[in-house]
C-alpha cells in the first residue's frame, strides 16, 4: 500500500535538515549530512563485500560511532541487521548468528575472542577492517517499506533458546511518533544514549535522531559523573535509564539539581523501587516511568507529564497508537486485579524468525502476551509487578521478588537488592535475597529482615538474606538478571 | 494489518488526558473528557436517527462547537462525514448531496434556504432538532482501521463537476504526525482555528487536537482584532491562514509585536507575495510557508524554521513522510526549471468518490499531480509559480498571475490584487489586473503600471488595472478564485 512506502529515512533529513548536530561524542560532532556521508560509504563497502537486499548481516559493536554508521549503510541496501548483545559469550554468539542465517558479522576488534566458535559460513570483518575496506557502488534505496524487517534482536527467555525478535521499519517508526505524541518534541531536544544501542532502549533513540532531527549524545560506557556533567552542561534534554543507572545518578548529583533544560528520565527495564522513585519526586528530578521490551520496540506505555507525581509508581498507559489489558485464564480482569499484560499497536513485532511456534504462542490476534504480571488501578494506570518467570509462589501464594527488593532498597545502606525463589519442601518456594551496600556502608542481615517484617505480610519476608560484594549479575542493559541469581542458589 | 489498527481516537485522549482542555470558545471551554461525552451523544443520536457504519452524512455547518461533536460521533460509528462548503449555492449543495450519496444532511438552521432544491432521499436534520433529538444506543467503534475513509471533501475544478476527494483515517493521522515532526510538539501548545473546519485546513487543527492532546481555539468569523486579541491573551502559539487573513492581522497589529508565545503562523492556500512575506520577517513573526491541498489532507510541504529567512517565498520542502518532484512532459526537471508539482506519501488521497476516471487521470503509480505549477531551487526548495488552470500563456510565454500580484500588493495603498488573462487576438492572452486598495487610500491606474514596468518584463505587464470596490471574490478558506475574476471579463 502507498502508506506504507516513506522516502530513506536519513536521505530525508540529511535533505531536511542537512546542518543539523546528528551526533555527538567525547570526540567530535557529526551533522545529518555528514551522517549521511558516512552511511553511503557504508553502503559502498557492504555493497562491495556482497551484501544485498534482504541479507542478514550481524553487529557485534558497543555503542560507538561505526554501529550508527553501519546501521544506516545496511538500511540504505536494505539488509538486515542482526544485533549482537556485547555481553555473550562465544557460546551464545556462535548460536545467534548460526541461528539468524547471517552473512557476515562486523565485530568491534575487542570482541575477537568471544568469536573462537563462530560458525565458518559467516564472514567475519573487523572495525577495523570495515572502517579500511574498499569501497563499491551499492545501489542506495530511496524509499522504505514499513512493513519490511529492519532488525532481528535476541531476546533470552528463562528456559530454551533465544528468539530473534524481527522488528520492521513501521515498528521503529511507530514508536518514535508514539514517544513524540507523549514527550512532545522540542527543537533543541537532545537526548542521551548510554543504553546499549544493539538493545531496543538504544536503538529507539538512535530512530528518533533520524525521525526527529535530533542529535544523540552518544556514551560508550555507563559512568554517572560523566552523565551527569553531559546533562549538567552539553544541554542534554533527554536520557534512558534502568533504574539502577539511576539510583547511581542521583547517588552522583549530591545536593547539586539538574539544569531546567533536562526534562525526561525515560525509565525503563522493569518496575522500579518506589524509594528510588520519591527521591527524584524531591529532587525535581523528571521521571517518565515507562513500560516496554523488544517485542514492542521498546515503550509502548509510560507514564505522561501531568500524572508524574500523583500516580508515582504506575508505568502509565498505553501511548497513543497502542493498548493494553490484563488478562487471566483468557479474561480480562477488573481494576486491581493481577494478570499478564497483553498488548497491540503497531509497535508489536510481526513475530520471532524462524520460530512459527513462540510467534504463534506469544502473539493471537495481534494481541501480544507479554509474560509480565501486573494491574491496572481503577483509572487505567498500569502497574507491573514482575516477570511471570521471576513469580515466586510460596504456598499458594504470589510473591512478587520487586515489591520485596522495593522494600530492602529503601534502606539507606543498600545499592542492590535481588530477590528469587529458593524451593522448600513445605512451601514450595520461599523468598531469598541478594544484597549489595553501597561502599563503606554497613548494615546486619537482622537489621534488613527486620525492616521486611515491618512493611511485608509474613510470607513475603525473605528466608535468608545473602551479601553480595561485586554487585548482583545485571545484562548489557543493567537489568536485574534473577536467572543468575537463582543459579547462585543451585 | 496489524499496524493499520488504532485505537478510537477521541477515547483514546479522553482515557490520556481528561482533564485537558479540547476546545475553547468565546462561551466556554470544554475537555477532552466532556469533548467524549457529548460525541458519544452525537453518536447515540445519529443511531436513533439510523446510521450506520459506512453511511455517508453530509454536515453544514460551520466553525461552531457541534460541528466537532457531530464530527466525532460519526467516527464512533464508522460513518463517512461529507463535509459542504456553507459558501455553496442551493444548486451546489444539492448536487453533491446527491453525488455524495448521503443518507442524512445535519445542517446549521442559518443555511436553511439553500436546501430548497436538496434531494428528498436525503433525510434533513437542522442543528437545532439535532440538539434536541433522541439518543438511541451507538454501537460506538473501539478501533478504527487507517484505510477507511473519514470524510469526502468535494473540490471545484475550473471546468466540470466537483470532484469529492475521500480523506483516509490514515490520510489525517499522517498529516497530524508530519507536521509535527516539523513543527514540533510542546505541552502548551493551542492553535487557533479561524479557516473553515470544512476544508482540510480547519478539520486538520480538530484532528492534531486529539492526536496532540492540544485545545483549539475556535473563531467563528474571520476578524483581525478578535483574532490578535486571542494571540495576545489566550496563549495561542499556532494560526493557520491565507494570505489575505495574514494582511488584515497585520495591518490590525501595527506597531504591536505578538507574544514570544505566538510561534507559528501556517500559511498556506496558494504563493504568498513576497512583499507581504519581508513584512512579517521585520515583525518577528513566525511565518511557515506550506504547500498543500485537500488531495493531500492540507500540507505536504512546509519550509522549517531553520531556512524560514533564509528561503523567504519558498514553501520549503516534503515533510518527513512524503516526497515531491517537479515534472513536465513525464520528465523530472531540473533545478530552477518550472513545471507541474508531484508528490507522494501516506497524506495522499486514495481518490476520488465515485470518479475512476479522475483519480486515474490524478494519481499515477501513487503519485499525485497536482495541477500546481512551480520549481525547486538548487538546495531543493519548492517555490509555487501558480495553479495550472491559471497559468496565462501570452506570445508563447508563460506567466504567472501571483508573480504579477506579489508586485502590485508591494504598493502600500494596495490590499487586494489578482490578475488573470484576457483573450487577446495577437498574443492569444494578455494580463488584466483587478485592484482594491485599502479604505481610504488613493492609487491612479497609472501609478499601478509604472510600478509594474520597473519590476516585471513587458509582457508581463497589465494591460489594464480594474478597480474593485467590495474586495475581489474567495471562497470561504479567503483563496482568491480567479475563475470567478475571468468571468467578469466575459
């Protein structure tokens, strides 16, 4: 259809708005139209490597300059690009470019080794390589299609093996109009990428650049002073977060506030503590919480403006293309009621490749089940409590490990707080927690579970508290990962 | 498709932000919330009445309040609102009454002897008894599909019938997005509509509205001081207008400057003249030249603020989604060379009711012709010369009415101009220029002409200034219709 063709997408700005900041890092600035340059160049080297319309072509590159410069080359051909999560090992790698049919793999020269066992069929080219590498005429397209695949991003479950969540360029397109129909769009909007841009959190704002004509402040590595100066005095307006990256902010910030100019803290990545959530209340600190995953190319519900303060907590409602329910046993429940979340819009993958059976598990009749609990209060606010898998059920009853880490991180002595499920043979599964003080800080295992005992029904109050020294095992993303937290328990 | 679905818009703002402000009249102003309510009103007593999902129902009605609740209960039902230009005379809106194939004519009591000639199967309602009417049950749509058609909205050629132009729920959902990815999007933002709600250029505001969730400030009438009288006091930041209506503000504003507020004047419905244009630089104010027409559900081009003084006359280029060329005897032109504007993107019309041969004759591979003559510059920018239709061909050369327009309008005694051509049997046409100045103020035809010979070629020139004393002839969105001005030479 007609409406689903819209010009090159970066050709576009770079025609729109050639002069403006696309990109800036610790080392220089890049406007559209150079941005542009450099993605034809792109082009030009992957044309001459082979690539072609439709081929998948795998990225193994944190967030540095080359991976915008890359993206945009593979869409230019209109190949596929398959986001590899930095963090894998060599095992995972192998599997996920086996998996996704890969051509070739572009990997960031400090990853050579997780390559040992990388399937011989893939070509594999170094940064450096690709950034020395000759270049051909590729054959640039100038319009895209929404309904074509524009991503394919791992997502691990619990159990099994990860999916390839193919996400189109309508997904990508949505999404960003969705976030500007909430946020609003300002002409000196800039916002913040220390997300990791082969997750959907960073690649939604890398979109948005293009979309918006909006520079990125690209960071390669999360460190909250360096952050906090950016926003302080490069007149950062946005950033995403997880809500660790936050706590470590404002632990930063002191008695300083942010400049008037910042105005969104898009928090994502799971529920988040309340405590931490009154801090920023405090400090005037603009906390947009808000509700996503790669399925959904990253938020399809957040919380807006005028409902920051007096539904604290709440991860909002569904932006304005998309919505949401909460389901159990196949019905819907009333308000206050716990179920999974179940989603639609045009932001919904169209499913995972090659994987017919978790597509047509996951997604009926366009309606996407999440594997999230949560409710929604009685004016439609949404509140997540936990991942179905991270559920604990302590005889017969549902324990949510966030409400009880919520509780544990208010204590002033605490960093980190994971809580997962041990089994037990009289309750099935009782709570256990992992915690972290900040450095220099003391607290006793009595003192914690003495705080829980206060603010939790009996059977939500852990078993056991065990100190972690390193900190709690977190993904690419800094989210919480209970995975490894129940292994710790094996 | 999946991503063709949205939710109903009206309540998906409604269930956003109830309490924000959706309308604002001299009487009162109502929310998004009340906005719902009383469409679901509308939409109950347009099913006690029998319409259905699908039904055409023609409303004549102008810029009052119940032309938004009627317009939205429609949507809750799916029905197809056939919007008539209050302008038309009986024999007109009989005709596309009858062409359009409406089922029920909802019109304003103050238009109720022009319907003296309506068909007898369309059923009449007058605001009044709609006001008063029963409500029986809707059965209100939860989701809309972006491929159903919203509105015909039928326009006039110089020659033969009109033409009704159906306008997608896509078609307006795109245009809302388009123009604020260029204009941005700020929580206080409030655009005042003045031009009629039955053109595309009112019904786009009432449609940003909810997609923005951003209250419109409805006027009437046309009338510069209570106009500027709201910019000045309501916070409006946003006006869309004609020339004509940016003259009179103008002039009414004086040595008075508009509020820093006050960011964008969307000016549109045909070339502005420069002078006009150099005025409102001197004055600050915001001036968005766009290019568009009810065939593209209002703007598809818009210069953006970054090249607003330095492209002063241009109407910029292709918002983000869309795509324009300039073509001349099937061949793309090159820069600075005129010829017919063709453009593409999902604000595009699928077509025209009931008229195969029309749509075919307009929209070539989703590309539609305009009809519109003009030229990009050499950095791409559009400049519109004029209507084709308007075009006067004089010994073979081609001249541009507005080119002749801009020079007469640069006279200060001058408020009206539009020239037009006159059989001439040596040069087949010769211009003709009709005038009227402003009250008060005193021109010799003489004075005219000379002004004329220094700025334009010979054959451009005038062979005759007509004076005009009641204002030359527009239809109801203030565009001067030059068909009208031919008819006075006959």
């Amino acid at each position: 259809m007609a409406s689903d063709i819209m010009p090159n997408w970066l050709i576009k700005r770079a025609d729109l708005s050639p002069e403006r900041v696309a990109l800036i890092t610790e080392e220089a600035t890049w406007t559209f139209n150079e941005l542009h340059k450099l993605s034809v160049s792109a082009a030009n080297k992957l044309s001459a490597l082979g690539v072609k319309h439709g081929d998948h072509v795998a990225v193994l590159i944190g967030n540095r300059k080359e991976f915008l410069f890359l993206l945009h080359g593979l869409e230019y051909i209109g190949a596929v690009a398959v986001l590899l999560n930095t963090k894998l090992t060599s095992h995972e790698i192998s599997w996920q470019l086996e998996n996704s049919e890969s051509r070739l793999l572009v990997f960031d020269d400090v990853f050579l080794e997780k390559l040992e066992n990388a399937p011989k069929a893939v070509k594999q080219l170094s940064l450096a390589e690709f950034i020395n590498a000759e270049e051909g005429k590729a054959t640039i397209r100038f319009e895209y299609d929404l309904n074509e695949v524009h991503t394919i991003i791992y997502t691990s479950g619990t159990t099994g093996n990860p999916k390839g969540v193919m996400l189109s360029y309508g997904n990508h397109w949505w999404n960003a109009v969705s976030s500007s129909l909430n946020l609003g769009l300002h002409m000196d909007d800039c916002w913040l990428c220390v997300t990791p841009l082969f997750h959907v959190s960073g690649l939604s704002i890398l979109m948005k650049s293009v979309f918006y004509g909006m520079p990125i402040y690209l960071v390669e590595k999360f460190d909250p002073a360096k952050v906090n100066m950016a926003i302080e005095n490069y007149h950062v307006t946005h950033i995403s977060v997880v809500s660790q990256m936050l706590v470590r902010l404002v632990a930063d910030l002191g008695e300083r506030v942010y400049p008037k100019s910042f105005r969104c803290a898009l928090l994502g990545g799971g529920p988040a503590p309340k405590p931490l959530l009154e801090i920023c209340k405090e400090k005037g600190i603009p906390v947009y919480q808000s509700y996503g995953m790669t399925e959904t190319s990253s938020q399809i519900a957040t919380l807006s403006t005028e409902y920051m303060l007096s539904k604290l907590g709440s991860a909002g409602k569904s932006l304005f293309p998309a919505q949401l329910r909460i389901e159990k046993d196949g019905k819907e429940q009333s308000a206050n009621e716990a179920g999974e979340i179940v989603v639609k819009g045009p932001v919904v993958t169209k499913g995972y490749w090659k994987n017919e059976e978790a597509t047509e598990k996951s997604i009926v009749n366009a309606w996407l089940y999440t594997g999230d609990i949560g409710y929604l209060d009685e004016d439609g606010f949404l509140y997540v409590l936990d991942r179905r898998n991270d559920l604990i059920i302590s005889g017969g009853e549902n324990i949510y490990p966030a409400e009880i880490e919520a509780v544990i991180l208010s204590h002033s002595a605490i960093e980190e707080a994971g809580v997962v499920g041990q089994s037990d043979e009289k309750w099935g599964q009782v709570p256990i927690a992992f915690v972290k003080t900040w450095d220099g800080e003391m607290v006793t295992k009595e003192e914690i579970l003495s705080l829980c005992k206060e603010r939790l029904a009996k059977y939500k109050v852990p078993v056991d508290v065990i100190f972690v020294e390193d900190g709690l095992p977190r993904n690419a993303s800094n989210k919480l990962m209970r995975k490894e937290l129940r292994k710790l328990l094996d």
